[in-house]
C-alpha cells in the first residue's frame, strides 16, 4: 500500500528547495529594477509555503517503499516543474501554462528545447531562472533533495539509482547520501572553475553563470538569441567545447581521479575510451566534410565549428555556433547520428549513453565466439564488474523502449502538423534531452508554434528520456496501485 503522506511530505520538501532556489533571482530583478520582483516573491512565496505545508502536514516517515520510491521520484520531476513554471507565468512572458510548462520542463530535465524567440528582451531574473532550472536538474533535484535532506532511509539508494542516468551506478562512497553530496560537491566546483574561465575570456557576470548553468547541466539555454554564435571570441567556443565534454563524462570520474591524483583513470574506463572515440572520429568526419564543401574558411574555423557542434549534440547540451541545418549532408548526418549516442553514465547528458552500446557490442561479441567455440562459457564483463543476465536484460529492454517512445512521438508529431523528419528530430531532440533537432526545429528555430497538445507531448518525452524510462513507465502498470 502506497502511504500518500510520506510522499507528499518529501515531494513537500522537494519544494522548499525549489522555492528558494527561486529567491536567488530576487538579485537581478532588484539589482536591475525589473518590474518583475512582485511576480517572483509570489511564486516563489507560494512554492515554499506549500513545500511547509506539505512537509509539516503529513507524517514524516524514516523509510519509504519502493512503490513510494518510485512515486516520488516521478512527481517530483513533475511538480518541480509545475511550480517551477510559475515565475513565467506571474510575469506575464509566459502566461500560457502549456509554454510555461514546456519551458520548465525543458529546463529541469535540462533538454534546452525553448519557446521563446526573443530571450534577450526578457528580464536578466527570468533568464536567470531558466538557466538555473538547467542547473539544478543536471546532477538531478531527487540526488540534491538526497544530499540535503536526512530522514528516508535506504531507499535513498532506489531513488538515486532511479534518477542517475546510465546503465550502472557508480558509487563514491557505499552511504548514498555521501555518494550524492559528493557528486554534487564535483559538480558545483567544475562549475566554479567553468564560471571562472568564461569571466577571464570576457563574458559579463551574468551571462558567466547563466553560460555555466547550462554547460555544465548540458542544458543549452542561452541568455542570447544565436546561443553561443553571439561571441565572437574563438576561446569562448573552444572553453565551452571542453567543459560541455566535462560535463558530459561520468561525475564519479571526475572525483576519483581528483581525489586519487591519476589523471589516467579516466582511460580505465571503457565507456569513457568509446565516449572518446566518437568525440573525435565525429569531429574529424565533420570537419573533412566541411571543408570538402568549404562550407567554413580556414582549418581553425572549421575545427572550431565541428568540434563544438558534435560535443554539443552527442552531449545533449545543444548550444549552437552555427546553422547546421544548411551543412552538407555527410556533416548533417553524422550530427544526427550524435543525437542517439549522449553522455556518459553518471553525467549530467541524457539520451541511450556509450555504455549501453558498448554492453550489446560485448554480448554480441560473445554470441559471435560462442559459434565458434559452441560450448565455451564466456562472462559479460563492463569495466570489471560482471554483468549479470538481468541487468542485460534491462539494457536490451531499454533499447526497445526507447525506439517505441521514439516512433509514438514522431506519430504523434507528424499527427500535429509537423513534416515527418522535423517531427522525428523534435522527438529525438526531446526524449535525450538534446534540445534543437533539425528542420523546423533547428537550431535557428524554437517550438513556439507547436500546439499546446504537441507541447504536452514533448513535455512528457522529456521527463520520459530525464528519469530513463522505467520509473514513470511503471506507474502504469495497474499492479502497482495495488496493495
């Protein structure tokens, strides 16, 4: 039996997080004198007051089941965003609630994809928001709620394994709420110094932070109109290159080989050596196309170019420097190969990860020997540990899953107006979190002429690719709401 009080009161404190997290922008709205202040104190008032309310008013439990688990971590990502839509809304630049909606969940789930044309008309303490929306859901709100808040004992494994991308868990520390502090402790110090590099290169302060939000979350919003193609300085694209690249390895990497001093660690681990492999064979296949094409002047500008579109889309981030729409087509299509690989396990980037591939390219290898050596008993094997017949399992089942999802967004795209190959990269773009697709949804584009109902669609692949499936999918299973 589901024990609606301890869900609640958690979902609660989800919200007081969230409610102050949104006070922050109070700076730049009274720094600024915007004229959004009142709507911002509202919001972000009535999403703490009722976080208290929630948390105060029903029990607080030590321990939650796995059908609560699961529960939680699904509305928390909704009711985040729920109320994470409001400062949109009570400023008026918003005030529909299906683009209020779809933006905040496009920043939580750190996807990018945008309904607004004009960014740069709107308030610094709004752009500040949706960038911070980025930030606070790269690591993941249920990972930030763990880190923060004591009290719901060993089930906090189930819930960050529930929200933490990738096949395979890596743990710090065997105490989850130590394992979440202290990827969280990474990711805000990697922050610092991406902040730091983008003020030293001449990035005012706001646009610093903003800029780092959405790096470092692979987000991708932006506080300009034409994303990162606004700077002209060649150092700003190569430093986001590199820290979108960051962000998308696996965060327990980047601790270990901090705290152990070995810097070679991270070629140990074979998810992040194939990780490695496309960066640079995808960059390489686009830079020989361009300059085939001359689309670009100079190896500099071309490599730039490449570069910082393949990590931008095999990252899931979706900064753009340029209209890839119009490259040639060997360009365009290994971009849109990107859009099906992602970041790492353990990173900030969604979408299927390196280590999914490499998990059916081991066991497809071992079909192969055993043909040949029918009665050798060959083990799965990933970076060391034993995979056992389950865990492929899921893997295989997740492969499928994901294309389902994929085709039913692309039908239910194609069915709200779009042409078939803008409504197969929208949906591409959304369910990994990638943000701009191709076609009508390029990167030069925004979805603001979506429908509300294709909003809500999009919306809900998003959350769909974020929490990876299985724990939103289980909630439809009507044994699950049985006792």
């Amino acid at each position: 039996m589901i024990r609606w009080g301890a869900v609640l009161g958690n979902l609660g404190r989800i919200l007081i997080i969230i409610g102050v997290s949104m006070f922050s922008c109070l700076l730049w709205s009274i720094a600024y004198r915007e004229g959004v202040t009142v709507a911002i104190v509202e919001a972000a008032s009535i999403t703490v007051i009722t976080g208290i309310v929630l948390s105060r008013g029903f029990k607080s439990y030590d321990h939650i089941s796995y059908k609560e688990g699961y529960l939680l971590v699904s509305l928390g990502w909704v009711v985040a965003s729920v109320f994470g839509s409001l400062p949109f809304m009570m400023s008026g630049y918003l005030p529909s609630f299906a683009d209020a909606f779809f933006e905040t969940v496009s920043g939580f789930t750190t996807t990018g994809a945008s309904v607004v044309a004009d960014v740069e008309s709107w308030p610094k303490s709004l752009m500040f928001w949706r960038c911070l929306t980025q930030w606070l859901g790269g690591m993941g709100i249920i990972a930030l709620f763990i880190a923060i808040i004591a009290g719901i004992g060993n089930r906090a494994n189930q819930l960050f394994k529930a929200e933490v991308p990738g096949p395979i868990s890596d743990k710090i520390s065997p105490r989850i709420r130590e394992n979440a502090r202290k990827l969280w402790l990474s990711y805000v110090l990697i922050s610092v110094a991406c902040a730091a590099v983008l003020l030293a290169l001449g990035m005012n302060l706001f646009d610093s932070l903003c800029h780092t939000f959405a790096t470092m979350a692979t987000g991708g919003f932006s506080t300009k109109n034409n994303s990162i193609a606004y700077y002209a300085n060649p150092l700003i694209h190569w430093a986001i290159t590199f820290f979108m690249f960051i962000a998308g390895t696996n965060f327990t990497l980047h601790f270990l080989a901090f705290k152990q001093r070995k810097p070679l660690l991270y070629m140990r681990d074979p998810e992040f050596r194939l990780y490695l492999c496309i960066t640079v064979i995808a960059t390489l296949l686009v830079v020989f196309s361009l300059g085939v094409a001359g689309t670009l002047t100079g190896w500099e500008e071309r490599s730039r170019a490449a570069a910082f579109q393949v990590v931008s889309i095999l990252t899931t981030t979706g900064f753009a420097t340029a209209d890839y729409n119009i490259w040639p087509s060997l360009a365009g299509g290994v971009l849109f190969l990107m859009m099906f690989v992602g970041g790492c396990a353990g990173s900030t980037g969604g979408n299927i990860k390196p280590g999914r591939y490499l998990i059916i390219g081991y066991r497809i290898l071992i079909e192969l020997k055993k043909m040949v050596h029918p009665k050798a008993v060959l083990p799965l094997r990933f970076a060391g540990k034993h995979i056992s017949d389950d865990l492929l399992s899921n893997v295989l089942q997740f492969f499928f899953l994901y294309i389902m999802f994929l085709a039913l967004g692309t039908i239910s795209m194609n069915a709200v107006g779009m042409d078939i190959f803008s409504a197969l990269t929208a949906a591409a773009a959304c369910i990994g979190n990638i943000g701009p697709g191709f076609g009508l949804v390029g990167p030069t584009q925004n979805f603001g002429f979506v429908s509300d109902l294709g909003k809500y669609v999009l919306s809900i692949l998003m959350l769909v690719g974020r929490l990876e499936i299985y724990p939103i999918l289980v909630l439809l299973l009507p044994e699950y709401w049985k006792d």
